[in-house]
C-alpha cells in the first residue's frame, strides 16, 4: 500500500456530513462581511472611484476564502488522529519513521499564506546522510515552500518578455499576498524549468501533430507545410562579460493557402559545435514525422547561409529519411529572401556610388525581379551589364566581386518563384523575430548579464509560453513521480515493503 492510498482509506472513515459542516461553517464566517460590502456599495452613488474600491476590496476577501479553505483542507488529509498515521514509510529505498507530533511549517499558495501542520520522518540508519522528509508535502507537490500552483504562477511572470527578478517578486507579493526571496525565487523557478524541459517535446510534437491535422484539412491547391529554421543570436556571458552565440530554432505549420496555423519554438545557451540544438531540433522533427500518419506534408528548410545553417542542412536534413518508412525525405533549402537582398544593395552602393535616386530605384527593380523565375541569374546578369559600363576600383571591386560569388554560389537556394508557386516561406522571418521574442525581450534587457545554466532556466519557460504549450507540459510535471511505501508485517513479524501495483 501507498502512502496517499492511506491517506484516502482513512479520510473516507471520516462522515462526508461532518466535513459538509466544518467547510460551511468557515464560509459562513465570511458571508456577512461580503454582504456588507456589496450593500455600502449600493448606498452611496455610482462612480468609478466606488467600483474600483469594491472590486479590490472584494478581491482581497474571496482572497482570505480561499486561503482559510485551502488551509482547512490540506490539514484534514493526515487527519488528527496519530495513530492514523504510519509509523514508517519507505521513499526510494531508504526507511524513515515517524518522529513527535505534527510541526507547523508555513506554505505559500496561490491565495496567500497557509500553515501546514504535517507529520516529519527521520531516516531510520543513523549515518544514512539523508535529511528528513514530510511525506505529505510530497504527496502535495510542495517544493519549496510553496504549492504546485503558486510555482506555476511564479514561473509564468519569470517567462513573461520585459521580466525581471525583482518584478517577479512584487507580482506575487502584489497579486497572491506571497513574499519569495531570491534563493527561493531561483529554486521555484529552476525546478518548473526542468520539469517542463522534460515535457516539451511529448507537448511540441502533439501541438505540431494538431496543426498538421488542420493543415491538412484546410482547402487549398498546395499542400501544407512543415518549415523548419535556426539562427544565432549574441548573448553576454556573466562570468567574463563575454559575448556568445545562442541558438534559436522554430518549425512551423503552414496550411494549403499558406498562411501560418502555429509555430513551436527551441532555443539553448551558447555551446561549442550547437549541438544540443542539433539534437533536439532533430529529434522533434523525427518525432513529429514518426506520429503523423496523413500525407507528407511539403519540407522547407529556411535560414541564412550562416555556418551552422548550412551544415545542418547537409549533416542532417538531406540524408534524412522518414523515421517509419525509411524513405529519403526531400526537404527544400531556401536561403531568406532579405539576406539576398543585402547583397543586392551591396551591388546597388558599388554600382551607383553617389547617385542615391538611381540606387534606391536599381535595387527596388532588382528586389522584384529576384522574385521572377530564376530571378538570381537576371539580377547577376543586369549587374554585369551596369560593370561594364563602369570602371570599380580595388575595394569597391572586390565588394562587388564578393557579393556577386554570394548570389551566384547560392543561386539553387534563391529559386523564390518557384516557392511562392507552391506557398513555401521565402524569408526566415520567424527565426528572427524569435531571437527577438525568445532572448531580446527577455534576456537582453538594460544591464543583464547571465551564466548559462541561469539563461537556460529562463530559455525553457519561454519556449514553453511561446509555443503554446505551457499548460500541457506543466500538466505532465504534475504527475507523481515518486512512490512513499508502507510496511506490511512478513510471516517473521518483521518489517517489509511492499510495491504499489
């Protein structure tokens, strides 16, 4: 047997009546002073001053209600009766028995403050090194001093863009009564960030596999699309103040219309080689294949010609097969439109010089004509042709010559009229506002330096809120992951354990 099947069994002796009654008789405590409320509300004139004053005062007492009740039933589940209670319990291998009376320990809630009166366990072999346990408080999910909710709470203000620690503790101060110091703070918010770190891919995938579904039954002449990007972006490291590069990556649905259904997000701290974005950007990916069973959707492949991008590509993506049927996948590489277009403003600054009318105007022609078919040989072309007419010298020779090898080297990735054909993305667009969203927002406020293992706390309750998965994710932490056993006496008489089925 279990200690929270102990728990129920000797909760059920107790008459539902008797607990109707107690629960009742603490609400009526606070009927009268919420009827006077409303009642002075109505004796005096409307006005936006005597709303406001009712709305926060009403807030503060259903606040004060559920404190009491939430009070009131914690402290019933152990009941009042020690002998009620096992004398010890078993938690991952190691015994512990029972020690004195119930001690009081102070528990924040999402409504305030409480006092938990719970029995303590102490490690039966003295030297054993382990501390004492309160197995009610794991049944519970109190970590912390605080409950699974209020971490939830505290967690999602730490996740919120503009955040910062000290606007993390006035919000649960100003909005749940709770005061957290720092090292409480970090805690609360390092153990949600695991747990939902752990999740995210099971919620990721399922959010990807639902949008796929939609995709799949919007109407349309295309079929939907599964686009998949990365990119870097600097972040400053506390310890030496040294810039480094982070990683972002999204992999986002599109229906037959092309417009966007949902995007999920990854992003991890600066590592040498990225490769625990490589590797968990590619086990979503597989993952996401691997569950969805209707037609493949088109596979777009969308960054910058950075490095990392580009050996991603040729590492993973092309060889990749569908991880069912092991057929080669055939994932379309596109570079992003804006970044051709950089270069095309290079050529336009070489070739016009000064003349800022006839560059604004080459560029704007050039932009569009990159569009039409096998737009990057028509705009090498059109820029030859103005070289020609133009003697460059060595520096603004070599620029040009630079930006001309980068259109012509990457020109079977810039094919953007044969993807606006058939409603794949032409630009990364959503990489870059995700550095933004994901880390500028966040992380790279006025003054903010981070270590690593910090700035990746903060990374996985961003990824989790901007994904859309946060409530999925949490739910999954949720469960028990833990097993509290109870002595069962062997035919020797003696003391042993045995496992909950």
């Amino acid at each position: 047997m279990t200690y929270s099947t102990h728990l129920l069994m000797a909760l059920a002796t107790v008459p539902e009546q008797t607990l109707r009654d107690q629960l009742r008789k603490l609400l009526d405590g606070h009927v009268e002073p919420i009827v006077a409320e409303l009642l002075g509300f109505h004796a005096q004139p409307c006005s936006p001053a005597a709303a406001f004053d009712l709305e926060r005062r009403l807030a503060e007492r259903l606040r004060d209600v559920g404190r009491e009740l939430l009070e009131a039933v914690f402290n019933r589940i152990e009941g009042g009766d020690r002998a009620a209670v096992p004398s010890h319990v078993r938690i991952e291998a190691e015994d512990y028995r029972r020690v004195g009376a119930k001690t009081p320990h102070r528990v924040d809630t999402v409504f305030g403050p409480v006092v938990l009166r719970r029995h303590l366990y102490r490690p039966v072999a003295r030297n054993s090194g382990d501390r004492s346990v309160t197995p009610l408080e794991r049944v519970l999910g109190i970590l912390a001093g605080a409950t699974p909710a209020l971490a939830e709470a505290a967690a999602r203000y730490a996740a919120m863009a503009g955040a910062t620690q000290r606007q993390v503790q006035d919000q649960l101060r100003a909005r749940h009564g709770v005061t957290i110091g720092t090292g409480r703070l970090r805690a609360l918010l390092g153990h949600v960030s695991g747990v939902l770190a752990e999740g995210r891919q099971e919620s990721q995938t399922a959010r990807l596999v639902e949008l796929l579904t939609r995709g799949h039954a919007s109407t349309g002449r295309t079929r939907p699309v599964l686009s998949v990007s990365r990119d870097g972006i600097s972040l400053r490291e506390n310890r030496h103040g040294l810039f480094e590069v982070a990683t972002a990556a999204t992999v986002t649905v599109t229906d037959r219309r092309g417009r966007r259904l949902g995007t999920v997000y990854l992003a991890f701290v600066p590592e040498l080689g990225q490769g625990q974005m490589t590797d968990q950007l590619t086990a979503l990916i597989e993952d996401v294949l691997r569950r969805w069973d209707g037609p493949l959707p088109r596979l777009a492949y969308v960054t910058d010609a950075g490095d990392n991008e580009t050996t991603y590509f040729e590492a993973v993506l092309r060889p990749m097969v569908h991880p069912r049927t092991g057929e080669r996948l055939r994932w379309q590489r596109i570079l992003d439109f804006y970044h051709a277009m950089e270069r095309v403003w290079v050529l336009a600054d070489v070739l016009f010089g000064d003349d800022t009318r006839g560059r604004w105007a080459w560029g704007r022609r050039m932009g569009k004509l990159l569009k039409k078919p096998n737009g990057p040989f028509r705009v090498l072309h059109a820029a030859a042709a103005l070289k020609a007419r133009r003697t460059l010298n060595r520096v603004p020779g070599a620029e040009y010559q630079k930006a001309c090898n980068y259109l012509r080297g990457r020109t079977r990735w810039m094919q953007y009229a044969e993807y606006a054909r058939v409603n794949l993305p032409l630009g990364s667009g959503i990489v870059e506002a995700a550095c933004k969203t994901i880390y500028t927002q966040r992380l790279k406020l006025s003054g903010m330096r981070w270590t690593k293992a910090g700035a990746q706390v903060i990374l996985n309750l961003r990824v989790a809120l901007l994904s859309g998965v946060w409530a999925q994710a949490y739910r999954r932490a949720l469960e028990p992951n833990i097993t509290i056993e109870l002595p069962t006496p062997d035919r020797k008489g003696e003391m042993a354990y045995q496992m909950a089925g």
